[in-house]
C-alpha cells in the first residue's frame, strides 16, 4: 500500500480508502469486523462513513472497530441528510451542523473526526452560514478538516471564496461520484480540485457493481443491489452503460484482470485523484478491490479502458477544439 498527501493537510492517507456503508446493515458485526481486519493488514489508513448510514449503525460500529488505535487512522465522516422528523434536524445549518456532529462523536466514541463532508449542497441555507458552520466545528476542535461532497465546481469555489473572505478554514477534501460510465467529475470537478490542490476520494468506483463482470450476460440475480436499490436503478439504468460495462467485462477477460479492481485502479490513476473509496458488503467482495494497487495502471491502459466509454463533453461545449 502506497500513501500520498491529503491535499494540502499535510496528513498522509492510504491509496485506497475503505468505506463503511455497508456496516451495520448488509454487514453484520462479524463480518464487519473481518473486512477491517483486512483492510488493515492491507495498509489502509483512512476510512469513510456517514451519519444516516444503517441510521448510524455505520458509525457505532467503525467506533467499536477503532478502539485502540484511533490515533492510526484517518476518519471521514458526513452531515447533512436528515436525523429525525424535526423540520431542522438535517440541511447545513449552523445549527444542524454542530448537532449533528456532536451525536457523531458519540457514536464514533471519539473527540474529534478528521474529515468531515457537507453530504450534499444545501440551496435553502447561504453559502456563508453553511461555511460558518464547518469553521465554528473546526475552531472548536470537533473536525479538523472541511469537505464537501456532491458539491458541483461552482458550489464548491463558491465556498472556498466565501471561507477566503472570512479567513476561515478551507475545504480540503471533496468526495465525488466518479466511474467509468459516471464521468461528469472529469469535466470541471477534477481539473478545479487538482488546481485548488484539494484531494479527492470519488465514490462508486465500480458503479454499484455494474462494472464488477457478474451482469456483463444478464446475470447478478434479483437480489443484487442495482435490482434491489431504486436509487442504483436510476442512477444506473441507461443501456449504455450496460453496453459499457459488458464491453469492460470482455476487456477484462482478455487482459486477465479482474474487473474490480480495474475499475478501481482505473479510477484512482487519475492524476487528480487521492485515493478512491472501495466498499464491500463481505471479504469475498473486498478483495478485488484490495487488489486493485497490484495493477499496473499505465497511461496507455487507462486510455484504452477510457475508450470504451462515452466521454463527456468539454465545460465550454467547444468539442471541435479537441479533435486535434
């Protein structure tokens, strides 16, 4: 396992990051507790959760898991999404951002997180009381370190003017949605991030498992999560990227690489890129995914697994410019 600076923080992270989503949910305490085992003994440093993952459950787990040894680890952590009935409990409020990140050191049983992501961009709440938010945890010790996730371009450098306005804390870490059929964060995302020299930690980089080989002939059976999960049927639900996936799945075979960890490894050679979150619901499922470091992921491979899905247009719409 290679580690590489996060952002300009000066703290170092593992290539990969480990997310916990499935903790406390499709991962029961045992097995929870057997994928962090590996993922230790694999080198990784930095793990990633949420507050309404499992509601909570992810959180109180990793805890549990951590003890010991916190000092090791780099932990991420998120806040926006609701936390109960009340009309304020969710957003990036002021208000709502301090409660709930004193209920996810509860259940993370830690005085501090080392990264905490605004989960998404709140449009009813300004800019600035959302930043203010973030600095008045930061000032009181409870984060170290500001970030965004989902945040489009434009929100994300309307929060670094409004933070450099105020003298405040900036946002060091964004964590996007990036895959080979989910390519939007090339387009401004990445190229704003490598220039602010923020790290980044993408999401999904095997697209939910569409890019992991099992439905390249129809297969992955009704109980696999892009069947079972709306949200990844949505999300996932263009014949194109099926089309994309079964064309990477045979590219795969023919290169004797797993198609895990090529996604993975595909995703992470990305020169803006810090480190992508892998995930797993079981150590059978991990493991491709540890295994993506061993791949030598060249200039020239990435090109060609690049061409094998459809690249988004330029911010400016000016495609002609690219063609030389």
């Amino acid at each position: 396992m290679k580690y590489g600076p996060l952002g300009r923080t000066g703290v170092q992270v593992s290539e990969l990051c480990f997310g916990t989503m499935s903790f406390g949910g499709d991962a029961d305490e045992a097995t929870s507790a057997a994928m962090y085992a590996a993922c230790r003994d694999a080198g990784i440093n930095f793990f990633d959760t949420a507050d309404t993952y499992n509601d909570g459950e992810s959180e109180r787990t990793l805890g549990r898991l951590m003890k010991g040894h916190r000092d090791d680890l780099v932990v991420a952590t998120k806040c926006y999404n609701p936390q109960g009935d009340d009309i304020n409990a969710r957003g990036s409020s002021r208000r709502h951002v301090t409660r709930a990140v004193e209920a996810c050191l509860k259940r993370l049983g830690t005085d501090r997180v080392d990264v905490l992501f605004l989960h998404q961009f709140d449009r009813r709440t300004p800019i600035d009381e959302q930043m203010r938010g973030l600095e008045d945890v930061v000032r009181a010790g409870k984060v170290l370190y500001p970030a965004a996730s989902n945040y489009a371009a434009w929100q994300t450098l309307a929060a670094l003017a409004a933070q450099e306005r105020h003298g405040w804390t900036r946002l060091e870490v964004l964590e996007p949605m990036y895959n080979l059929v989910k390519r939007q964060a090339e387009v401004e995302i990445l190229p704003m991030a490598e220039a602010h020299e923020i790290a980044v930690i993408p999401y999904s980089p095997a697209a939910g498992g569409l890019l992991s080989g099992k439905y390249a002939s129809g297969g992955g059976g009704d109980r696999s999560r892009l069947h079972a999960n709306q949200m990844y049927r949505v999300r996932y639900g263009e014949e194109w990227m099926h089309d994309t996936a079964r064309r990477f799945a045979a590219f795969c075979r023919e290169r004797g690489l797993h198609p895990v960890g090529a996604a993975v490894a595909w995703v992470g050679a990305h020169p803006a890129v810090t480190a992508p979150i892998i995930g797993a619901r079981n150590l059978d499922q991990l493991r491709a995914s540890l295994d993506s470091v061993e791949i030598d992921m060249t200039p020239a491979l990435r090109a060609e697994i690049a061409a094998l899905s459809r690249t988004p247009p330029p911010a400016t719409d000016r495609s002609e410019e690219q063609a030389g």
